[in-house]
C-alpha cells in the first residue's frame, strides 16, 4: 500500500517544531549558556569579569539624612540595641567589641556620636616596600602615592552628619587615620569616625575630642602599605555589613549599624526605652540624693 503524504497541518507543526529546536540550539553559547541569560550569558560573563557591585548603594538627599538623625538624637547603643531586637535584629549590626573608641568623656559624653555612614575601602598594597631614597626623592614618592594609590577621594561625600566607617588593611601597621586629616573632615561635617583597624596620633586625638573608634593603634603613613580599593560601597567592619546611608551609632558600648530602612521602626522603640530607663534612674538618684548629671537630664 502507498505511503500517503502527511496533511498539510501536520507538516506546517513539523516546520515549526524544527524551527524552534534550531532556534533553541542557537541561542546556546558553546558552553551551552543562553545567549539572553544574566548573568551567565557572554555578555553577562563579560560583565562579570569587570566586576560588578550587587549591593545597591541608595543615595538620600541630605534632608532625609537629617531627618533620620532627628529620630537618633541622643539614643544610646544599647537602646539602639534594644529597638533591633524589636524589629527583629537580635545581635545585627553589632560591631565587635574590640571596636572600642579611643577615648572617652564621663562627663559630657563628647565621644559619643549618631552619623550617617560613608564608606571607604582600603586594602593592603601587594607593592614591595619603597628603598632608601634622599629626602626630596621620598617625599615626592610620599606625595605621589598618596594622591595616585591611596588617597582619599570619600572626602567630596562628607556632609553635615557623616559618620566616615572605614574597612582597612587590618594587619598593615597604618594610620589612615591621624590627627590632622580627622580634623579636615570633621571640618566639612564628619560627627565620628570608625575603622575595621588602625589610626595614629591618638593622644592629639584625644586632646582634640574627635570621637573616633577603632580596633587598635597604627603607626605608619598610608604609601607603601594600602590602596584605596572603593568608595560609598557595602563594606564589612567590626564583623558587621556597613552600608551607605545606614545609621551609626557608637558611645563607650561599642559601635552598633542599624539598616536605613529600619531606622524610624528602631528609633521609636529605642527612645521610649531610654526615656524609661531615665526616668527610673532620675527617681533612683534622688533616692541617693545624688546630684543629676548628663546622663539623666
């Protein structure tokens, strides 16, 4: 018997069956990825091999900030800590303890500080270290190095309220941070300062009352020890995530970062817990007949 030709509808199916495993087959690299895939298309390999951030850094306009800050003013770690745990945040955003600040005031709490964090990324420089040199020599390649290699290019985002939090070369024995530079941001409106590491010129620091918090003393220059790796990215300090625009508070508790987008919900339980806590150890100190101080006012 005679092998009919299949209906016209079936052979169009066929067709287009074909047509879509061709297609298919296409649209494959040799790795077999998807060409429109993301990110493991070409494209997207490609992308990749750049680099690429994939955490969002938010931008607020300084109002925002300002406001936020009003919701902080006067709150304590551990209150901030409290109104973590409320929203959910047990034991997030507490930096280590060895994050301690490098000096304090008992009287009026001037090492105390709320800002908004800017971040700024230095790592360990893989040069080798800078040979002897003539004076003028190595002060040109002191210069040089710390405008090229390890400058500070966060300076331009310091506004009223910044809280500059630094992750550093933890073990290169470097003071990023020293009496005169801490002093030029806090200039333009830097409230305190945190790193992950090291700083120098601590006495002077403490003699000019610039809050500062940091892990423990670094002796030497910035060039030939670390390179400015990024700017108002996400970075880690103190074991915790660091974001731009996120809330840092720190007092002699220790340093705690409160997601931006949680501030107004921490802020809130955190001051009815402090107004509290006031109020109960004002009633104790009259009890005591001891004299109010800052810390119960």
């Amino acid at each position: 018997m005679a092998q009919r030709n299949p209906p016209a509808k079936t052979t169009l199916t066929l067709t287009l069956t074909t047509a879509l495993l061709l297609w298919a087959w296409a649209a494959l690299t040799p790795d077999g990825e998807k060409l429109g895939a993301q990110p493991t298309a070409r494209s997207g390999v490609e992308e990749l091999r750049r680099g690429r951030n994939f955490i969002e850094t938010k931008v607020y306009s300084e109002q925002e900030d300002q406001e936020t800050l009003g919701l902080f003013e006067d709150l304590r770690v551990a209150d901030v800590s409290d109104g973590m745990d409320k929203v959910g945040l047990a034991n997030v955003g507490l930096m280590s303890p060895e994050i301690r600040p490098a000096w304090t005031d008992v009287q009026q709490y001037k090492h105390r500080f709320i800002g908004i964090a800017v971040t700024a990324r230095y790592v360990p420089t893989n040069q080798p270290p800078a040979p002897p040199m003539e004076t003028d020599v190595f002060n040109r390649w002191v210069g040089s190095t710390y405008n090229e290699v390890t400058p500070e290019p966060f300076v331009p985002l310091i506004r009223t309220g910044t809280a500059l939090v630094f992750d550093d070369a933890l073990d290169s024995d470097v003071g990023s941070i020293g009496s005169n530079n801490i002093m030029g941001w806090q200039l333009r409106g830097c409230v305190g300062v945190v790193t992950n590491a090291t700083a120098r010129d601590l006495d002077e620091i403490a003699t000019q009352q610039n809050p500062l918090y940091l892990r423990r003393p670094g002796r030497g220059i910035r060039p030939g020890r670390n390179e400015i790796e990024s700017v108002n990215r996400p970075i880690v300090c103190g074991g915790v995530l660091v974001r731009p625009g996120d809330v840092i508070v720190a007092d002699g508790d220790g340093v705690i970062c409160v997601p931006r987008e949680k501030a107004r919900e921490v802020a809130e339980y955190a001051r009815a817990t402090m107004e509290g806590d006031k109020a109960g150890r004002r009633n104790l100190y009259q009890k005591l007949r001891l004299p109010e101080d800052a810390s119960v006012r």
